[in-house]
C-alpha cells in the first residue's frame, strides 16, 4: 500500500504521483464510483499497486480545502499574480483576491510580474504596503529570471494554485519555472486553447524542486457576499491585527467611535488604499444581505 497524491484523472482513470516521484495510473475502486466518489487533482489517496504496474485506489483522505474552478483538492495556497505593468495593476481585484482566499482557508502570496518593464524600485513600492500588512510579496520577471528561485522557495512542499487578471503572466511564469511545461503564451495558441481549455481537465503539475501547482489558472469564484459583514475584517491582515482594539465588539470599522481600524488608517499603519478597498467589499456584502433579506 502507498500514500499518493492524484495528479489528474481522465475518463475514470487517475494519475498518481507516489511519494518517491513515480507516477502510477490507477483505477478507484468499484466501491467509490457506487458511493459516488469523485476523485479530484489533489486528492490524498492510498494505492494498492498491481503487478502491471498500475494501482487501485482504495482510500481516500478527506479534503481539507476544495476549489471548484479550477477543481482541486486541498489547495494550500493561492499565488495572487499581478502585472507591475502592462496590464496596469488592479489593486482592488488583488485585494478581493487575498480576502477570499483568507477567508477560504488559502494561504495568499502576492507575485508581481514583468518587474523588468517598471524602472528600479517600483516594484519595491507596489509591494510595500502588503509587506508591512504581514503578506509575502515577490518581485519577478520571467524574462529576466529576477525572483523565480523565491518563487520557487514559496511553492515548495505545497499544493498550489495561479490566481490573476489575464495578461498577467500567469503562463509565461509557468514556463518560467519550468520549461517543460511548455504552456500557451502566445496571442494566436490563447485563441486555439480557448475551446480547449473549457473541456481541459485540471493538471497538478510536479515541480522540479518540489511543490504542486495546478495547470489551469483558476480561483475565480470571487465573491466576498457568503462572508459575514462583521468578519470581513479578519480576512485582511493588517486590518485583523488591530480589529480587536476597536472599542465596540461589533465594530465594522466605518464610523464607529473607538475605532483602532480607522486610527491605524490615520496614523499611517493601514494604507489608505487597502481600507478604502475594504469598505468596497464591506458595501458588497452589505447590498447583498439587504437584498436577500428585503
Ligand atoms: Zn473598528
């Protein structure tokens, strides 16, 4: 019997990656498909090899997280990837992303990318502020190579998935880790690959230095609206940190008196844009339950 991590599954085989990094095809078994148990990249399974070399899944671990787009389970971590140029970086879209992926359970890092189009210590400065909120922060190009071993050190031991607006550089950075995994870039294959990508089965893709990322760049369910309004605050880092100095439980850090939220914005501890970007998401939540509840 071997522990295994599912890497992919097509057409009720799975591909599974065994802890001295031989991948073995398996079939579940017959048991699973009568209980209707779907495998998913991700997946912790036991297998049971059999003489041809292939195995039987006969185990499966509970999943700790599961992200449904891409669908993988037990996803670690998510790689927010943000342009510091050339789509001009979208502050709002990356702080929603590190709230819901604090709120899934995820643990977010920030990667900036093509830090070779920004002059010296802007990237620096794009970072800064999420820095100080206690968030781990990259500077990369792929063409220059300038932050991929940090990068790498990040992925390393753990399951993860790319998150990003598109033209980030989500592909190229793939490619950038490892040449092998020859993913689309280019304008023309993007538009072959659209099709494509719609029936495309999610990849867990081995890391030469260790580490899982998922081929398909995903995590797009970005709704904020399933979280209280009251917890929106423990979801931003800085913004937790302080929260419980507020003078009222309850607080929403708007215009509350007593506020450790709003005095942190004040005297510089909390960047104005993150606040202002956490009261957006705080209006969200709260035209969402006004509407369910009208
Ligand atoms: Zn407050």
């Amino acid at each position: 019997m071997e522990q295994g991590i599912v890497l992919r599954g097509v057409g009720g085989f799975y591909r599974v990656l065994l802890p001295d990094g031989r991948t073995v095809e398996c079939r579940p078994r017959g048991r699973f498909r009568k209980d209707g148990v779907v495998l998913l990249a991700g997946d912790r399974v036991c297998v049971e090899l059999q003489r041809d070399g292939t195995g039987v899944i006969v185990a499966v671990d509970p999943r700790r997280t599961e992200l449904r787009r891409p669908a993988v389970a037990n996803v670690e971590q998510v790689v927010a990837v943000m342009a510091v140029a050339a789509p001009p970086p979208n502050f709002l879209l990356l702080d929603r992303l590190l709230t819901v992926a604090e709120a899934e359970g995820l643990d977010p890092v920030i990667c900036w990318t093509k830090a070779d189009l920004c002059p010296p210590g802007h990237g620096e400065d794009l970072g800064a502020p999420y820095r100080v909120a206690g968030y781990r922060v990259i500077l990369t190009s792929s063409r220059t190579g300038q932050g991929l071993d940090e990068l790498r050190d990040a992925l390393r031991d753990k399951v993860s998935t790319f998150a990003g607006p598109s033209g980030a550089g989500k592909s190229s950075l793939l490619n950038a880790l490892d040449p092998a995994f020859g993913r689309d870039t280019g304008e023309i294959s993007r538009k072959l690959g659209r099709g494509r990508h719609t029936t495309r089965v999610v990849e867990l893709l081995p890391l030469p230095g260790g580490g899982l990322v998922a081929d398909t760049p995903g995590f797009s369910q970005l709704d904020v609206r399933h979280i209280p309004k009251a917890e929106l605050g423990r979801f931003m880092r800085e913004i937790d940190r302080v929260r419980g100095e507020c003078r009222f439980p309850g607080c929403l850090h708007r215009s509350e008196p007593g506020c450790a939220v709003r005095d942190a914005v004040e005297d510089g501890r909390i960047h104005p844009r993150r606040y202002r970007h956490y009261l957006e998401l705080l209006r969200e939540i709260e035209e969402w339950e006004a509407r369910r509840y009208s």
